[in-house]
C-alpha cells in the first residue's frame, strides 16, 4: 500500500436512530476519524433517506454516487469503509478506495471472493471466525451451499440453528472468473441482491443449487440466464401465499441484467410487509416442505455488464438482515441477536495480481479428460444419466473443434476425440487466408450461380466474425492486384467493390487503385512491362494451426472433454442399429474403451469415408483434392504488410503471394488426389508454383528451387458434385450428412466458415438426438482464450516489462494473445533468474522460445515432437532444415518434460524427420540427419 498518498485505512460507522438525531450529527462514531469530516456534508441526505426507509430507499444509490466523488477528490483517503445502521441493524456496507489504489482492490476482492456471512451472533462471533470463500488454489466457491446447523441437518426450521452460506457471485461476476481475462468491474449492490435470492432460494426450498452439477456446467448456465427453477407449490392456501411471495421476490432479485433487479428499498418493504402479515408474535415459521427442482432450460439473453466507475465502491447490502424480519418477532429490540456481514476483503492479505506471480491458468490435463471418457462410458451402460454424453465428435480439426465449442456453449455435454492431433489435417496446411472468396463472386456473376453467391455472403460475414472473436490470432491484409492492361483498372475496381458492397457494415476497407510506382515500391520485383497499376483490396489472415489449438482450448475452458492422440477403431449401435457411442485407442500407450454418447459426429475432414465405412460401406461423399504451398524467403514479400495475387494462371486458377510469420507464402495448387496422413508435395507441383510466380518477376530476379525454404501440400475435402468435370469448378461449400444410423457427417467447407459449419452441424445435432441445450448458440460473440487481454500494442508492454527482443515479443502477443504473459512467467521459472531474463530461442532463426515447447506441454496438449514443431509453433512449415538442426535440442526440453526414455527420444527424433520430408526437407540433408540423430543418442 502506497502510504505517501495519505491515510491507508479510515472506517466511519453510521447509526442512524431517527432523522433529527442523524441531522444534527449525533449518530456519527467515527471508528478511526477523518472521513467523519468528509461525510458531514451528506448529513440532510441521509436524514431524508432516514425518514422514507419504510417506503423508498432509492435515494441511497444516489447518496453513495455524491459520497464516492467526494472521496475521489481527496487525496487522505486511499480505501476504508462505510458502514450504515438503522435499528441496530446493518443496512448498508461500503468499501471504497482512491483510484490509486483501484488495482489492489480490484485484486482483493476477486480473490477474497464477497460474501454473507449471516449468523446468531449469540451463537457464532462472525469477526472471530470468518468464512474462507476461496479454495486452496485462490479460486472462488461460486457454490458451497452447506447447512451446518447445530441439530445435524435434521431438522426443517431454523430455530437455534446456525447458518452458515458462502456468497453466490451474480452473474456478471462469475462471467468474470469464467472468462479468464475479461473486465475485472466493481462489486455492486446489484450483485448482494442476486446472492440475496439465490440465499433465499436455499432458505425456502433447504435445497442445495444445482447439486450435483460440476461448476464449469454451474457456470455456464447461471452467466447465460438460466436458474434454478421453482416448483409449483401445492400446500395450504396461507402457504400457497407466502410461496407466491418469496417466489415473486426471488425472480426479482435473479434478474439477469442488473439494473432490472429489484431495488434494495422494494425488496425491505416486501419483506417488512410479509413479517408483519405471516409471521405470529413471537414465533418463528418452519420453511417449507422439500421439493424436487430441475434445472431451467429457457432460452437466456446475453449477460448484461455495466461500466466502471474511476473510484472502486464495492457495496453490500445487509441482506441477511433483511431476510431476518421472516424469521424472528420484528417486535423485540434487537442487539447482540441481529444479523450482520463479515467484511468483504477481510482475508484479502496477498498483493496484488501481475504477469509476475499469477497462477497460471490450468485446464483439465490429458490423463484427466481421458479419465472422464472412460467413466463415460462406464456410466451410460450402468444408465447413469447425469455422466452420459450428449454428443461424441471425432476429429480434432477446425470443424470438430468448432463444433466443440458450439455444443460446449449451449450447455450440452460433449467430448471430442481426434486421431493425431489438433489440426494435424488439412486444417495445418491451408493458405492462411480468411476471405469471402474473391474467385466465387466472379463466377458467381458470370454464371449467375446463385449458390456461388451465398457462399460469398456467408464467408464474407463469418469474415468478421473470425477477426472479432481472436484478435491476436487473425488481422487484415491488404492484397494486391497487378494489372497490365488499362481497361483492367475499372473493371476490377468495380469487382472488388461489389465484393466489399456484399461485405456491409462489415467491409475491411474499399478498394482502391495503386499507380504504377507504388506497386514497385511495395514489390519492386515485379515485372514492369506494360504495367498500368494495381487494385488494392482486403482480405483476413491468421495462423491457423495456433487458431485450431486456440479452438479447442476454448472449447475445454467451456467444459467440453477434449483428447488428442485418441482413435476411433470402432462404433458401436444399439439394439434398433443407431450409433451410440464409439471403440477408442489412445495411440500413445495403446489403451482401449468404449465412450457411449447419445450421438456421434464424423467431422474428419478428408478422412470422413473411413469413419463412415466403420458403420456401413457407401460410396464415397468426398473428393479429395490437393494444394501445394512453397515458404520463400521475406525479401519477396518485402515490407510484410501486404499480399499480392496473380489473377489468372496458366490453367485459370489463382496464385497467392503472403507475407506470413516473417517469410512469404506462395500457392495454391487444385489437382486431384489420394488421402493420406502425411502427403508429399510432388515435385511437379512445386515447379509449377514457382514457373507461375516467375511469370510476375523481372528477368534479373528469378526465383530459384534453392530459395524454396518448405513446401507441403494440403488435402482439401471437396463435396462432390455429379456435374462438375474438374476439382477447380467445385464450390468449396460444406454438407451435412445423416445415415441410417444417425451418424451425422460434417465435410467440406473452408476455414473461414468453419465457425456456422459447427453451428449447423450442432443444430441437426440436436434436431436428430433431441438434446436439450440450455442456451442458443454462442458462439458469433464467443472471444477465444488469450483474447481478452489482448491489445495491438500489447508487445510493447512485453518489451517494457522484460527486455525481449521486438520480433520475439511481437510473435508471442500474436501468437498467444494475453496467455504470454504466461510464457514468459513460465520462462522465469525455467531459467530461475531475475528479471530481465534471457530468452532462450529454439532456433536462431526464428522467434520461438524454449519456454513455448513446456507451455505447450502442460497447457496445450502437445504430446509428441511432431505436435510441437508443426502445430504449436509454425517451425517445421516455415524452415524444416532450421526445424531439423534444432530437434535435438527441443528433444531435450520435452524429455525433462514428458520423461522420456533414450529409445523414446529416438523414435520421437526419426518420426519428426519424416515428417519434416513432408515438408521439403531437401534429400541432400540426410546425413546431417543421421549426425544428429547419433548426438541425441
């Protein structure tokens, strides 16, 4: 605590026994003085606030409004309290701090978690011994609802006994814990009025919420709208009307948006008015009888957020005070028997919160998730409902992943399996691009083909869907056009805007024309003859590998169960022959067991037929079709901030010129193929992308085989068309198929509209399964982990804070968003130093870190080297010969990792130069390769 501002600590406790008393001062006892001085001025507010507490006490907001700017604006005070009595009893709790102190605050009451606190103080001293709302971890309790009453849990009133409730956070908190990185916003009286009725709940019903529920699927339905739900009530007419009482209150006080809830003066005099009305003299009233509840499965709306304020001011409203007046003789004075609340930092000891001793954040690991399958399928055949999966999805790419998080966020409980690993496919080998489709418009206008042109609509629309939910992952590109003949510049302009007019509100930019010396200063390559301009357009980027892991990942934090390295050997049917379920491997230690689902979903790309020849021998729904990519160096795409794009081929097709991580991206090809795991880039192929980019080059600056850096090649999972007579001409759409057996089939597509191909794949879902899910979909608004804290100049705060190098700290902003600061932790404490640290990097080359290779271990699922090198860094895409030259190395920091033995560090070395072959590992390097396989022996 910053002492040098001022005071660190003033508390001012107000009894207010009549308005002439509060009036003329007489009801102030400052406990350490100072801000006495400061509330003087509030005096004749609080007396008319006094005066009208049986009927409104909506002055109060208004009061505390005045009272924080006060504070704000006087530099003694840096927090302390508030606190408000009437009738010896706690109406109003306030903590406030300067704006100095915000941070530490904001810090405090996260991880002290606010609570109630409500006791006999006769019985239990609430000072001396407080509730510990958080568990050994610092995480909040959103639920512990446990009675521990005096009789044991016997009895059904609340005579003598003690009661003890851990605060429910509103929903606008727990939205707060359940996304990692949002808005940190203050405590309000709005949020004690949710915990009030969800304590009000629990004293009416002595029901625990939710029980049995685990807190991810609590969670999820609470910051979405739904509740607990109230039962129809069918006792005596009295007891009918005072359910109908509490039941009209708790609804008030549940309201999802908080402005809506009801207000702490409505809610006294409801109260007030049922004691008077219900409760004899004297007497305290049994609860009501037990009732069976379900969960509320209506449609919410979106969680309602209210700004910040500069000064903190965490109210708390005496709820336990009110909720008193049911259950005790209004009539008696009350003194040492009345409710009061335990301060909401008291606990609150540790400092605060920075990239420099957080706790990382921990899914659920591998072994866990494998765990929950097997029990899943234990549990279906024993009919244990609550473990039974809705839905089972095998594959692992960024249709399967999607799908996981769709399914996730509408509350259905999932599990996903993927053979290999996340993005191990097609979804790895793509162009990086997120575009509408430039080439689809055209043929759409040429053609009139109309289903050409919803397909532009839809991808130009999840467009900026994609860039709105991972920032730091995706961002536009300008591309350019080169032209060569004049009638070409306002016939393309023309194109391109009707391609941004298709686009709306959510058009990147308008296309514009670049004259002939800006095009050669942006690519001074370029051939000069006959060059008339270019017409600039944009387009989207992103890596999209890291965007796949960044899916599922999401998907998990959601409270899907996630496994890679597991495979679907068989599926398994009921007795009428509908799927229900699925034989699993996991491929690193050979284990097998049944996971039992209410459905399955094939979404494995290219290698859908295989899954549906498990079920029943059909002909085949896809043609697969392969893309060769080459990496050239930077100096072709020279100032990374802008594509190029060759618009007519030799054979009529495109060719995309990218700056992509540091190096240039070049391609694609579009030629029929076979399916396989790992496919080879055909040499042809690859001459057939540099003779076409050579086309564009001046003759002193021909691009050679030797500056080809990597090459891979890509199967795209084509939906067939009967009419089509060439791959080229087959609309890149997507379809959902259903067989016999209810397995539900996802192929097709492209990576831009992978987000509605989950989302229409989870709707037949539901239709075909009849799953019940609690909410619609989410996920148009659903930000990807790492986004919430991510900002454009993130990477300047990492430079700031720990030296790192630019390139190294822009590519870990872009890369992981806000969980870098994750990284860099996990890099201090790998290297055990104070900072500024030195970052060690995987490859000179390159801006990789050893401290990636463990994060992507413990928190990303990487299992094997392969999964490293290719899908959580970008390594073996961009250079395989650098990738190469740093395995052993990277062996190293895994086997410390994952234990391995010396056999495993070799297998895991030959399999990863295999595959580096597939990416253009020159032949020429073999016996390097053998060199330094014998040094990691």
């Amino acid at each position: 605590m910053a002492k040098d501002i001022g005071t660190v600590t003033d508390d001012l406790t107000i009894v207010i026994d009549t308005a002439e008393e509060i009036s003329k001062g007489s009801g102030l006892q400052t406990v350490v003085g100072g801000i006495g001085e400061t509330i003087k001025p509030f005096l004749p507010m609080i007396a008319t606030i006094t005066e009208s507490l049986e009927t409104d006490l909506e002055e109060m907001s208004e009061f505390l409004k005045q009272f924080s700017e006060n504070v704000r604006s006087d530099l003694k005070f840096v927090q302390g309290s508030l606190n408000i009595l009437h009738q010896e009893v706690s109406l109003i709790k306030t903590q406030f701090c300067h704006p100095k102190e915000k941070e530490q605050a904001d810090t405090n009451a996260q991880i002290s978690a606010p609570r109630i606190d409500p006791k006999y103080l006769t019985d239990v001293d609430t000072e001396e011994k407080p509730i510990k709302a958080m568990t050994s971890r610092l995480e909040p309790k959103l639920a512990n609802f446990h009675f521990a009453r005096m009789s044991g849990g016997i009895s059904t009133n609340l005579e003598d006994g003690v009661l003890n409730i851990i605060h429910w956070l509103a929903p606008e908190k727990m939205y707060e814990h359940m996304c990692l990185n949002a808005k940190k916003r203050r405590y309000t009286q709005q949020c004690e009025i949710f915990s009030f009725g969800m304590m009000l709940w629990e004293l009416c019903f002595e029901k625990v919420p939710y029980h049995g529920k685990d807190m991810g699927y609590i969670t999820n339905h609470v910051t979405k709208g739904g509740r607990e739900r109230i039962p129809i009530y069918s006792g005596s007419k009295e007891e009918k009307e005072i359910y109908s009482e509490f039941k009209k209150i708790i609804k008030m006080a549940w309201a999802h948006d908080p402005d809506e809830r009801i207000s702490i003066g409505k809610l006294y005099i409801m109260l007030s008015n049922m004691q008077k009305k219900y409760v004899p003299p004297g007497q305290m009233p049994d609860l009501l009888p037990d009732n069976v509840l379900k969960l509320d499965e209506r449609i919410p709306e979106e969680p309602v957020m209210s700004d910040d304020e500069d000064l903190y001011i965490g109210t708390i409203t005496a709820t336990g005070a009110l909720s008193y007046y049911i259950y005790t003789d209004h009539s008696k004075k009350l003194h040492n028997s009345r409710f009061m609340m335990s301060q909401a930092y008291a606990d609150a000891k540790i400092p605060p919160v920075t990239p420099k001793n957080s706790p990382l954040r921990v899914l659920p690991s591998r072994d866990e998730m494998i765990n929950t399958l097997k029990r899943s399928g234990i549990s279906s055949f024993q009919n244990q409902d609550n473990e039974e999966l809705d839905l089972l999805i095998i594959g692992g790419g960024a249709t399967g992943t999607g799908a996981a998080l769709d399914a996730a966020t509408r509350g259905l409980k999932v599990a996903l399996v993927e053979r290999d690993d996340f993005a191990s496919g097609t979804s790895s080998r793509s162009t990086k691009l997120i575009h509408g489709g430039v080439r689809y418009l055209e043929k759409a206008i040429y053609q009139l083909d109309y289903g050409q042109y919803k397909l532009v609509r839809e991808a130009l629309h999840e467009r900026a869907t994609f860039l709105n939910i991972a920032p730091y992952l995706s961002h536009q590109l300008p591309i350019m056009l080169p032209l060569y003949r004049w009638w070409e510049v306002p016939y393309y302009w023309v194109g391109l805007n009707v391609y941004n007019f298709l686009a709306g509100k959510e058009a990147m930019g308008n296309s514009y024309y670049v004259s002939r010396d800006k095009v050669l200063e942006e690519f001074p390559w370029l051939k000069k003859d006959n060059l008339v301009g270019a017409i600039v357009y944009y387009d989207g980027q992103h890596n999209d590998a890291r965007m796949n892991v960044a899916i599922a990942l999401t998907a998990i934090s959601h409270g899907a169960t996630i496994a890679n390295h597991v495979e679907v050997t068989h599926l398994l049917k009921d007795e009428t022959e509908k799927i229900v379920g699925a034989r699993v491997r996991d491929n690193l230690n050979g284990d097998e067991w049944d996971i039992k689902s209410k459905g399955v979903i094939n979404a494995t790309g290219v290698f859908a037929d295989n899954i549906i020849s498990l079920d029943k021998k059909k002909d085949n729904i896809i043609m697969p079709a392969s893309g060769v990519h080459v990496i050239l160096p930077n100096y072709y795409s020279l100032s990374g901030k802008m594509g190029m794009l060759d618009k007519s081929t030799s054979d009529g097709r495109v060719l995309f010129v990218l700056p992509w991580e540091g190096n240039t991206l070049v391609g694609t090809t579009d030629s029929p193929s076979e399916v396989s795991f790992n496919p080879m880039p055909k040499e042809k192929e690859i001459m057939w992308v540099l003779n076409e980019f050579n086309k564009f080059l001046t003759p002193e600056t021909k691009v050679r085989r030797d500056d080809v850096l990597a090459a891979w090649a890509g199967i795209r999972p084509l939906v067939i068309d009967p009419e089509a007579k060439n791959t080229s001409s087959l609309v890149r759409s997507h379809m959902i198929h259903v067989n016999d057996s209810n397995l539900i089939t996802i192929t097709g597509g492209k990576w831009t509209t992978y987000r509605n191909m989950a989302k229409e794949t989870i709707d037949k879902a539901i239709e075909v399964f009849d799953l019940k899910p609690l909410y619609e979909c989410q996920t148009e608004n659903e930000k990807l982990i790492g986004s919430q804290g991510y900002s454009e100049t993130m990477f300047i705060k990492l430079i700031q804070q720990f030296g790192l190098d630019t390139e190294v700290a822009m590519h870990l902003a872009h890369d992981y968003g806000d969980r870098a600061w994750d990284i860099i932790k996990m890099a201090h404490q790998a290297n055990n130093k104070q900072w500024p640290d030195p970052i060690k990097k995987i490859s000179s080359h390159y801006p990789y870190i050893d401290a990636e290779v463990r994060y992507a271990i413990r928190q990303e699922f990487a299992c094997t080297l392969v999964d490293v090198i290719a899908r959580r860094t970008r390594l073996a895409f961009l250079n395989p010969q650098a990738t190469l030259e740093s395995l052993p190395h990277i062996i190293e920091i895994m086997s410390e990792e994952l234990n391995w033995t010396p056999e495993k560090k070799i297998k895991e070395y030959e399999e990863a130069v295999e595959f580096l072959k597939t990416m253009g590992l020159p032949k020429s390097d073999e016996k390097l390769s053998l060199a330094i396989e014998n040094k990691s022996q």
